[in-house]
C-alpha cells in the first residue's frame, strides 16, 4: 500500500425515513465527480442509515417500567429514554449520573445504547431520539448489492459510530456493521523484523478505517455522512463485524 486516500462525499443531502441511500450514495459519487473502482470502501455513518431505515422513536409514546424509572433516578436521565435504552439492550453493565453502559442486543457495549439526539429534527412537545439500525450488518450488505447493481461495481462498505473505551477519554470511530470485507486481519504465525513469530497480533482494521473516515466526517455540523476510502486492499469476507466482538468467556473487564 503506497497511499490511502479518505475521500469526503461533500453536500450530501438530509436523508429522511424511506429514502433510498444507495441511490444518494451513487448521485453523491456523481456530483463529486467520482466513479467507484474495484476495492474501493465506502464508509456511511450509522445515522443516515438508521434515518433511512425510519429508526426514529418519539418519547411521548414510550411506556416506561419500573425498571427504567429507578435509573433514571440514578443516571439523572429522562425515564422514557432508560425505557428505550432498555429496549435496545441485553444487559445493563454500569450506571452513574449521565450514563448508562450496556450490551447493545448486537453485542457491542457502550453508552446508551447508541441512542442519540443531535442532528436530527425534534419537536419540543413531541422529542424523538434516533436508535441504531436493527441490523447493521444487514445493511451494509444491502447498501453494497445496491451499489453495485447502479454502478456495476460492488464496494466493500462499512457502517461507523462513535463510542467511548473503558480507559481514555474521547468518542473514536468504530465498525458496527460490515460487508464484503474481513473486520480483523490475522497475523498471528507471521514473523516480524527479526524473525520473532507473531502470537496474538490481529489488527482491528474495521476500526481503524471506521476512526479514520471518522476524523473526515466530523461530528458537529459537517454534514459529510460518507467517506470514499480508496488505496487500501482488505481480505474480502461474506461475513459481517461479529468477530470484532471478544466472547465473553474471555472479557476481563465483566
């Protein structure tokens, strides 16, 4: 790999509830005076899918447990937001004012569910939240055929969030859904520098695109929910982003 270029699909339109983001995607292609080539990637943001798929709830329609109403005494949230973090999750792993950590029921962990409020339009008297696509992996995959079929190649594509880490500060980029790429490249029984035979070396490739494409996209106003990334050559997979997810027999942190 001589160079890596992250390509910023600028003026990209709001996307709203049933619209056709392939379609959005390929007219954005177009107006940048882009054409896909094969192994290129396409990094879409987890919102505009998740627009796209109508994944919106309204909070004056959410029925709150009891559940939910003890925390968010303890989270200092509003108790119909709990209900749908609990909704969206398998289990709850910590809370404290502001937060709540828990296993999404796609088996990645992190604050709140991805439930989210910011950029997106919200009436006072009715607010809706924006949820995580139900199948991310899903998807990716449809958004790659589609792609495809109106351009005559298929990208490898791959859905990013913002999540925090256990141990630092600061949201990074990360995969949740894939397709037509391999999330983790194995190294282990390669050799390094001097010979030495690498034993658990396994880059997050997933993640580190996702991040990558992430510091193009912003996450304020910008306005740029797709990344073109071209240059780098992944191991192609039929498979999604599930072994990104360490088994929870070898968690240590649970």
């Amino acid at each position: 790999m001589a160079r890596l270029e992250l390509i910023p699909l600028e003026h990209f339109p709001l996307v709203e509830p049933g619209d056709d983001l392939a379609v959005q995607l390929v007219d954005a292609l177009r107006d940048n005076d882009l054409q896909l080539i094969a192994g290129d990637v396409l990094v879409v943001a987890q919102k505009v899918v998740s627009k796209a798929e109508g994944r919106y709830a309204y909070l004056a329609d959410v029925e709150v447990s009891a559940r939910a109403r003890e925390l968010a005494a303890q989270a200092a949230k509003d108790p119909r937001l709990v209900q749908l973090i609990l909704d969206e999750s398998r289990e709850v792993l910590r809370v404290r004012p502001g937060v709540i950590i828990v296993e999404h029921r796609n088996g990645y962990v992190h604050a709140n569910a991805g439930i989210d409020r910011s950029n997106i339009r919200s009436e006072p008297e009715n607010p809706r939240v924006l949820l995580l696509p139900r199948d991310p992996d899903a998807s990716a995959a449809a958004l790659r055929v589609r792609v495809g079929e109106l351009t005559g190649v298929q990208p490898q594509v791959l859905v990013n969030d913002s999540m925090g880490r256990a141990w630092r500060n600061g949201t990074v980029g990360v995969a949740i859904g894939t397709a037509g790429l391999e999330p983790l490249h194995n190294q282990i029984g390669d050799t390094d520098l001097f010979g030495n035979v690498l034993e658990v070396t396994e880059p997050a490739v997933a993640d580190e695109l996702a991040a990558a494409a992430a510091l193009v996209m912003g996450e304020a106003a910008e306005a740029c929910p797709v990344v073109l990334v071209r240059g780098l050559r992944l191991a192609t997979s039929s498979g999604g982003a599930a072994p990104l997810l360490r088994d929870r027999a070898l968690d240590l942190f649970r």
